[in-house]
C-alpha cells in the first residue's frame, strides 16, 4: 500500500476462494479428545475444482479451514485438482469425512496439512485411512522443532489478546503481530479463527467483561435514588462495555495441551515410513531435525524451504505453496497443468 492510504483489514467472505460449502454428517464411535462414544459429528466442507486428484487440506492448530482460502484459489489457476478442506482434529475424522464424501471408491486423494494438521495428515496416512492415498505434505511440521515449541505454547497463548472489538480488529491485530503476515489471507481466515459473544452472561465470553457488567449493574441499584441520569448513564456504559467485546477465540487451545504430545511425538519417524511420495515445506531449514536431515539426504522425500514466512506458511505465501505443490503432483504425473502454468 502507498504511504497514507489506509489498509483495508475488513474481513471478506469464503465464497470469495472457494466454490462450494456443505455440512457433512459422520458417525463417530470414538471421539477420544473429548470421551464421546457413538456420537455424529458435523464438518464443514469447503469445495473447488471438478476433476483431477483430491487434495484434502488440514488446517493447523486454532486455525480453520479458510486458512486455505487463498491457496486454493492460487492453486485451482495451476493444475487440474479439486480441493476439500474440513475442520478435521482426529485421524478418524478425516477417514470418516473421505468415505462420507466419495463412499467406497474414493478419488486419488493427496493430503496436505499445516502444523497440527500435518500431524494428523500422517497419522492418517500410516493407519491406511485413505486407501486412494497419492501422497503426503507436511507444512512446517516437524518433530524435533515441534516438541521444543510445546513448552513455550502456553506463554505465547497467555500473550494473545483475550478479546476483539471487531472482526476488523481481529485482523488487523494478526497482521499487526506476525500471525499471519498475508492481508489478503488475513481477511478471509480470521474470520474462522474468532466468534462472537453471545450478551454479557455467555460461558464463551472471558470472566473479566460479565464481572465488569455485573459490577456496573450493582452500582446502578445502589443509585436508584439518585435520579434517572445516573442509571442511563450506567445503562450507556453497559452497553459499551458489551459493544467492545464482541469477539473471543472460537478454538480454546490451552485446553488441548494434554494431547500436544502426542500429535507430534515420532511424527518424523510416522512421516518417513509412509510409502507414498511426501512432500515437506518449511519456513526455514533451521527446523530440520535429525531424523528428517538423514531421511532427507537419503532422498526420502522432497523438500523446498520458503523463506520471509512465519509459520503460517500457506498464508504468507500462498502462490509459493501452490507452485510447490503443482510442482511435485505434476512430476508424479498425479495431474495436468493448466492456464499456461510453468513448473
């Protein structure tokens, strides 16, 4: 943007990058994360493309499926592919979800994931969940790096803005902080990332803003007496109080933190045994741990560094990403390009 021009951090809709939404029922037997037996899940499945192989997307940590949005867009321009993209936290779910959509003969499927969801992208891959598997990418995921992360998790979680006025002021302060260093993707993905605070007594709602409100609502009894312009002016501050707080996190993340572990510990080791082609992006070679360096030197799978990202790299850099992944479906021979693309 030119220098006095104001940047436009209005969030912008989903249909925007992607053709197609729809909810998918799936029967769920065992939903370890939070102890449900024999329940039915909704997923909310975002589409684009009509034919080529799959590519099933899994989005990080807190992240939602619109983080793909701009991806998808930049990738569709490239290569014969169709693109789904789930809110998916378990290896089952995404099995689940394939045989929903596809029944017993699913497409060629490619599964790609960025943090989290490379993990669960794995996991997926190594219990033969996708039996149409093409091949495997894992986003800025790696095991050594990951599990060193995990400790300082919480701190950064701690640091975050508890609330936002607005979805404006939500992505503005991802952009603002690094989180997301794309505007364009910033605008469409935060949007999945917040949620908004249903009136002063909602459980979503942080214990601060409904004691603030409770406290402004005891003050205003006690003047009663005291003649009507104190109530309203108590009235008008209530209702500001409530106006500034309109959005929360939608995913509380701390509370995950007893399965971290176990998302990531052996990943590399998970990544490695997968028989398919694998694919590895990253936003520095400094997160290469030892079993990736030695699986990497011996040719086990292909790896490209995109640099100037944070870790969210298919945000950051979402036309490098979908250059990579064309790249490598085409030299499989997984599909054709398109639009002139050159790879």
């Amino acid at each position: 943007t030119s220098p006095g021009r104001k940047r436009d951090f209005s969030p912008v809709l989903w249909s925007q990058y992607f053709e197609s939404m729809e909810d998918v029922v799936v029967e769920n037997e065992t939903v370890q994360m939070w102890n449900v037996l024999n329940c039915s899940y909704t997923f909310r499945i975002y589409k684009s493309g009509l034919e080529g192989p799959v590519l099933l997307l899994l989005h990080g940590g807190g992240h939602s499926a619109l983080s793909w949005a701009v991806f998808t867009a930049a990738i569709i321009n490239r290569i014969q592919c169709r693109i789904v993209e789930s809110n998916q936290n378990h290896k089952k779910d995404v099995g689940n979800v394939v045989e929903a959509l596809y029944g017993d003969l699913p497409p060629p499927i490619m599964l790609i994931g960025h943090s989290m969801g490379g993990a669960i992208a794995v996991h997926t891959a190594v219990a033969n969940l996708v039996p149409s598997l093409l091949g495997l990418c894992m986003i800025d995921v790696v095991e050594g790096t990951a599990m060193d992360a995990l400790n300082s998790m919480q701190n950064f979680l701690r640091s975050r803005p508890k609330t936002f006025k607005s979805l404006e002021n939500a992505i503005e302060w991802s952009v603002k902080s690094g989180q997301i260093r794309n505007l364009e993707s910033a605008r469409v993905s935060m949007v999945g990332q917040v949620k908004q605070c249903e009136g002063a007594a909602s459980p979503e709602c942080p214990k601060a803003i409904v004691e603030g409100i409770i406290e402004e609502e005891e003050e205003e009894e006690e003047n009663e007496e005291g003649g009507g312009s104190v109530n309203k002016r108590k009235k008008e501050d209530d209702t500001e109080t409530k106006k500034e707080h309109l959005y929360t996190w939608r995913i509380e993340l701390a509370k995950t933190e007893k399965y971290w572990d176990g998302w990531f510990r052996g990943l590399s080791n998970l990544f490695l045994s997968c028989p398919t082609p694998k694919l590895l992006l990253l936003a520095g070679v400094d997160r290469l741990d030892k079993d990736l360096t030695i699986g990497q030197m011996q040719g086990k799978f292909q790896m490209q560094v995109l640099p100037q990202c944070g870790h969210a790299v298919h945000e950051d850099a979402p036309d490098k990403v979908a250059e990579a992944v064309a790249t490598f479906l085409i030299r499989h021979r997984f599909t054709e390009p398109i639009g002139g693309f050159q790879w």
